[in-house]
C-alpha cells in the first residue's frame, strides 16, 4: 500500500465520511455503472448473431492476433484457463475456432478463426464499433481522448 493509499484509508477512518461522499468513489460508481450498462447493451446487440461478451471477446482477440496460443489469450482477457476450457470447445463445435498444435512446442495449442468464425467475427466486430460510436457520441473528440487518457493511467496504477 502507497502513502496516498494509507493517508486515504485513515482519513475515511478518523472523519467516517461515507464513501458516497468521496469524490473518487462517486466517480468509480459511475465507471462500474457505465461498464455494467455497456455489457447489458452489448450483450443484446449481439443477441442475434447467437453469441455472448464472452465468445466474442475471444473471438475479436483471436481475429487480431491469429494463431494466439490458448495461454496468451487467457492472459489477455484477465481468466483463467478454466474459463478458456469451457469457452474454447463450444466455440469448436460451432465451427468459429479451430484449436492447432504448434509446430515447434507439441505442448503448445494455437488458436484460429474458421472462416464462419471469420465472417460472424466482422459481423460482431461492425456491431461493436457502432455501439461504441453511439455511445460515445456525447463526448466531444477531446473529452473522449481525455478519458482515455485517464483510463489508461487508472489501469496503469492498477497493474503495478
């Protein structure tokens, strides 16, 4: 725990303020609210395609970086390789993944897009950035890059 933290901790103790109180408190509700808002919305844009949040995060990762082995792609979406092994095999049976053994590592299981999971992946990924633009059209470009900007720093902080 850093100075900032501890200094924060004692002053809700000594002055019992209630955290509704704390302006950074406020403001992380709202980002958990708007986050919470985002998947119910995103969920049911791709309701029709017959796909969650889940399988499309795979899916969009694995669209981007071809060939990702099924590790990276758990490190990368923050879950462990349970969630991996119950989310890889369905996708599998609906023909969007193939799983391949690496050349070089026989340890190693790579991941691909089929081309229907291709073609479903785009379809998802056009929803996605349309979503994203609807939902971001009340910012102006400045405040949009400016939460951003915080954002990263936020998950920077986070991260170390």
């Amino acid at each position: 725990m850093n100075k900032k933290q501890e200094a924060a901790e004692t002053s809700f103790v000594e002055t019992q303020t209630l955290p509704w109180d704390l302006p950074r408190f406020r403001n992380w509700i709202a980002v958990a609210r708007i986050h919470a808002l985002w998947k119910k919305v995103f969920s049911e844009a791709l309701g029709p395609l017959g796909i969650q949040v889940a399988h499309y995060d795979v899916l969009a990762n694995i669209f981007h970086t071809p060939g990702l082995t099924q590790q990276a792609l758990a490190e990368k979406l923050l879950v462990g390789r349970s969630a991996m092994s119950m989310l890889l095999p369905e996708l599998e049976r609906r023909e969007l993944v193939e799983r391949r053994g690496d050349e070089t590592d026989r340890r190693v299981r790579r991941l691909w897009l089929t081309p229907t999971g291709e073609a479903l992946t785009r379809k998802a990924m056009a929803i996605h950035v349309a979503r994203i633009e609807a939902m971001m059209t009340v910012l102006s470009d400045a405040e949009c890059d400016a939460v951003g900007e915080m954002m990263r720093r936020v998950a920077k902080a986070l991260e170390s």
